[in-house]
C-alpha cells in the first residue's frame, strides 16, 4: 500500500476518485436514494479539488483504490473502494492525516453507523450532533474529536 499526497488532483484521477467516491457511498449511504446520490455526485469535484490537502492510497499495483481530504484540523472526506473495506486501509489513511495533517474532527452521518463506529474506533468520541445536515436535509450529523 502506497499513501501520498497528491499535488495537483489531474482530470483522469478526478474521474478515479468520483469512481471510488460513488462505489463507497452506494456501499455504505443505504439512506440516500440514486438521485440524492447523483445531485451529491454534482458538488464532488469541486470539494475534492478545494480540499487543503487531498490523499491517495495506492494498491501494489498501483491503482488507487482509497482517498482522503483534510482540511485545517478536520477531516473532509475518506473513502474506499467497497472492495478494499476490511483490509485496514482507511485506518492507515487516517493514521497519516493525524500525524501529517493534525486532524482532530470529523463529521459523520449518523445513519452510517459503520463509519461511526469506526471513527469510535479510533478513538473518536460524538461531541454534538445535529437533526439535519448542512443543506437542511434529514440526514443527522455527528461530530466528533479524537479524544487519545
């Protein structure tokens, strides 16, 4: 497994990422339906090519198969390709945006309790939550800090 920061996001890895992004959320968002998903789709790339600093996990063959995006002390955005769960491959992106970047929060859907518990897991701790998310749609928000 090869981690590192991209420096400039180039269009073919964009479409590599939107790929990862979009095999993720239908893995693990059961509570978006595919046109909430498609009209999400619309606003990654702009997220993805703003983010501070944008991360890839490579396979050994050098595919990319995860990606990170931090931002100040939070973390924006990780996702894997749904094949690749399981395998400690999002622990390690986290475990570098930590010690890279600081990142000390994420927010979370808190219908996607797998991702919750993970963060938990690494020692993430819900610190406020909201009954909607930042467009006002239902979908509950926690926050979280990492507390080690």
């Amino acid at each position: 497994m090869t981690i590192y920061e991209v420096p400039e996001c180039s269009d073919s890895l964009l479409q590599t990422i939107l790929t990862i992004w979009e095999a993720s959320v239908r893995a693990t968002h059961h509570f978006l339906s595919d046109a909430e998903i498609v009209r999400i789709r619309e606003y990654v790339p702009q997220a993805v090519r703003a983010v501070e600093h944008l991360v890839l996990a490579e396979d050994a063959s050098g595919t990319a198969v995860a990606f990170l995006g931090a931002e100040g002390h939070r973390l924006e955005m990780l996702f894997l390709s749904p094949s690749e769960r399981g395998k400690g491959i999002g622990r390690q992106l986290l475990q570098y945006g930590v010690q890279h970047y600081g990142i000390r929060e994420v927010t979370v859907n808190e219908q996607n309790p797998q991702a919750a518990g993970f963060y938990e897991h690494l020692g993430f701790e819900t610190y406020r939550r909201t009954g909607c998310d930042e467009n006002g749609d239902p979908y509950p928000l926690l926050y979280m800090k990492l507390v080690w």
